[in-house]
C-alpha cells in the first residue's frame, strides 16, 4: 500500500511539473511563478486524490480543471479573458489529452491485466512521455503565445477557444465511457481524436502566424 502511495505521488507531480513547463514554454520565460506551480500542484493532487471518494468526482474534478486557470490567469494575472479561456483550455488539454492518448496506446500493447497489475509505474511513465512529447511538439510548431497576444488574432483565438472546449467536453466524455467494458475501445478512440484535433491546434497556430 505504502508503494502504491508513492507512486500515486511521483506521477502527480509530474502531471504538474507537465502543466508548469507547458507553460513555461509556449510563454517563452526563464522562471514560472511560484504560485503557479502551487496552483497546479494543488489542482493535480486535489483531482487524482478524489479517487479515493469515486471515480465519478474524479472525472467531475478533471471537467472543471480549466476553470481554475482561467481564473488564476483572469484574477491574478489580468490576461485578458478570451486569452485567459485559451491558456486554461490549451495547458488542460495538452496534459490530458497526451496523456489519455499514450496511455490508451501502451495499454493496448501491455494488455489491460498488466496496468492493473503495475498501474502505478504504468502510469509514472505514461506522464513521462507526454511531458517529453508535449514539450517537443510545442518547440517543433514554433508556439509563442506571447505572439498572438496582438488584437489581430484576437478573432482566431475566440475562434479555438470554442474549438478547445468542445475537445474538453469530448475527452471528457472518453473519461466517463472508459469505465463501462462494453464501451472501452469506443472511449478509446474519442480520446485518440481528442489528441489529433488538439495537434491539430498547434499546426493552424503555426499556420496564421506564418
């Protein structure tokens, strides 16, 4: 049991670290704030910790992830709000919908009985590889939000923030279907087109910038 709790802790860190270093790439700073990073310390840990309650408050939690980066960005940063709405959809999903995607892809290789078995080691390296990838990814595009905070993109970002909501309405639907049997391998696939439509941001942001 003591393992497991370690374990529970080590990949919700870096569920964190992956949020605070999405960020701290795409707005091209040297040093986050550390309110920030307690932020999203205590919005993982707050939402992996609700499994203890149900998985039905756990999937709630994840549903309304975005809106405490929306406020913190909004409050605490004044950023603008269609920029605020933008950064808590984009860093939310960057992190959920990679690591949904890499865990739905590796399970399918290991096979059900062997996540359950080592979950959390399983999981410790799912969030690894979305960490490298997500950071690759953003670095391969070129994404600079300080760029499209210019009034000339305000119309492209009002645009995808309803496009990023209705990706987090989708993923979370994936969530909520994953736990009926009958209808895991249709969750998987919604959460597979939730990481595709989500690159899919990433390259029409390099796209208009260019």
């Amino acid at each position: 049991m003591k393992i497991e709790f370690i374990h529970w802790i080590i990949f919700s860190i870096i569920e964190a670290v992956s949020v605070v270093y999405c960020y701290k790439k795409i707005s091209r700073v040297n040093k986050v704030n550390i309110h920030f990073t307690l932020l999203c310390l205590g919005i993982v840990f707050l939402t992996d910790f609700t499994t203890i309650i149900h998985y039905s408050v756990r999937y709630m939690m994840f549903f309304i992830q975005p809106l405490f980066f929306y406020l913190y960005f909004f409050k605490v940063k004044k950023v603008k709000k269609h920029l605020s709405v933008f950064l808590a959809l984009f860093l939310s999903l960057a992190v959920s919908s990679s690591e949904t995607f890499f865990s739905v892809i590796i399970s399918s290789v290991t096979g059900d009985k062997f996540v359950d078995r080592y979950w959390g080691l399983f999981y410790i390296f799912i969030n690894i590889i979305s960490l490298v990838f997500i950071l690759k990814a953003i670095d391969y595009f070129k994404f600079n939000f300080k760029y499209f905070k210019k009034i000339d993109f305000k119309e492209n970002i009002v645009q995808l923030n309803f496009y990023l909501l209705f990706i987090h309405l989708l993923l979370n639907i994936s969530h909520w279907l994953s736990n009926m049997k009958n209808l895991n391998s249709f969750s998987s696939m919604i959460a597979t087109i939730c990481f595709l439509m989500f690159m899919s941001i990433l390259f029409y942001l390099q796209s208009i910038r260019e």
